[in-house]
C-alpha cells in the first residue's frame, strides 16, 4: 500500500469560486443593453472567442476586440473593461479559506 501524501498544488477557478460569475450570459445581456450592442451577434462572438480566452490563448483586450470592438464604438474599452469588472464581487470565505490553504 502507498503513503497518501498531502496537497502540495491547489488550482482554484475564479469565477463562482473566488469571484461571482460576474460575465455570465445574463451579465452580457445586461451589457448588449447598456452599450447598445446587438444581443445576438455579441454573444455569437462570445461563444466564439471565450474559451480561447479562458484557456489563455488570448488576452483580454483580443477577447474585446473580437466580442465587442470588431468595429467603431460610442464608448471606449476602458468604459466596457470597467462595466466587465464591476459585474464580478469577491467571495471572502472563500478567498480566506484558499489563503489557510496556501
């Protein structure tokens, strides 16, 4: 029989676990609406792109040009980028409990 040995990595996901899903498809709805975006083509980029995004074969602002900025805005990337941001809120108990963890 072998010896169980202890945890020596951890790989947490940040969104639903450390964070709130705060880019879910309800939160891109709200964005289509608030920035005026067509709905439909929006989330077709999304599905598109977000899982290379994820994987982190694209960064951020590829993910941005390809979902939202593949043509001329009223707003800026900074404003959506924010709105992103603002959508997710942090989870304490469980940021405590991966930092006993570490």
């Amino acid at each position: 029989m072998t010896k169980a040995t202890g945890i020596t990595c951890e790989f947490p996901d940040i969104g639903g676990v450390l964070l709130s899903d705060g880019w879910d498809h309800l939160a891109r709805r709200r964005a289509a609406r608030n920035f005026k975006l067509e709905w439909a083509e929006m989330e077709d980029r999304h599905r598109f792109t977000f899982e290379i995004f994820e994987e982190g074969k694209i960064m951020l602002e590829e993910y941005l040009s390809l979902a939202a900025f593949h043509q001329k805005r009223a707003f800026t990337r900074n404003q959506f980028r924010r709105y992103m941001f603002e959508r997710s809120k942090d989870f304490p108990e469980m940021i405590e409990l991966v930092t006993q963890l570490s």
